[in-house]
C-alpha cells in the first residue's frame, strides 16, 4: 500500500496562535484532501484540523467541517496518519513549532 503523503506545506506560524500551518495530504487512493490545517498546543502536542467552511446563518457566521469520520477510532486513525505524513515536510524543530 502507498504511503499517505503531505504537500504543499503553506506556513503560518504566529506568535501566540496554536496554528502552525495548511498542506494538503495525498491519500493512496488518489484523492487530495485540501487544507488541512496543523496546530500545537501551548504543551507541544499536535494535531491536524479537517478543511471547514464558513458561512452565515440567522445573522451569525458559523462553520462546519467539509470532511465527517464514522466514528472517533477512524477520526484517531487519521490524526496519526495525517501527522505522520506531515512530519516528513515539516519536521518537529520546537516542542510547539512556533
């Protein structure tokens, strides 16, 4: 089986913001999924954010995720594939990466 790859890594570090950065992760199938986002805790840990969209409602933005998991085990599956593949283009260099 392919590996799970990330790409196009787009940094957006700042100080005092747990994001880090976007890059799009291209999975054996075949299929890109575009934007997912990678974020550190203030303790070190990271974790990656589905794509989301934004939109309005009642007078009020709100937001909703583009990607759905069946259940919290796949949802830890691909955090653990996801943060994988991204450590292979950015590479831990900082407890947080900021």
């Amino acid at each position: 089986m392919q590996d799970y790859v990330a790409t196009n890594w787009c940094d957006r570090r700042r100080k005092g913001c747990g994001l880090l950065g976007f890059f799009d992760l291209v999975l054996p199938s075949g299929w890109i999924l575009r934007g997912i986002s990678l974020h550190a805790t203030e303790e070190g840990k990271r974790f990656v954010g589905v794509p989301i969209r934004q939109y309005e409602w009642g007078g009020t933005m709100d937001r909703c995720r583009m990607v759905g998991f069946v259940n919290a085990i796949a949802e830890a599956e691909f955090q653990r594939i996801a943060l994988k593949a991204v450590s292979r283009i950015f590479p831990e260099k900082s407890k947080t990466g900021r």
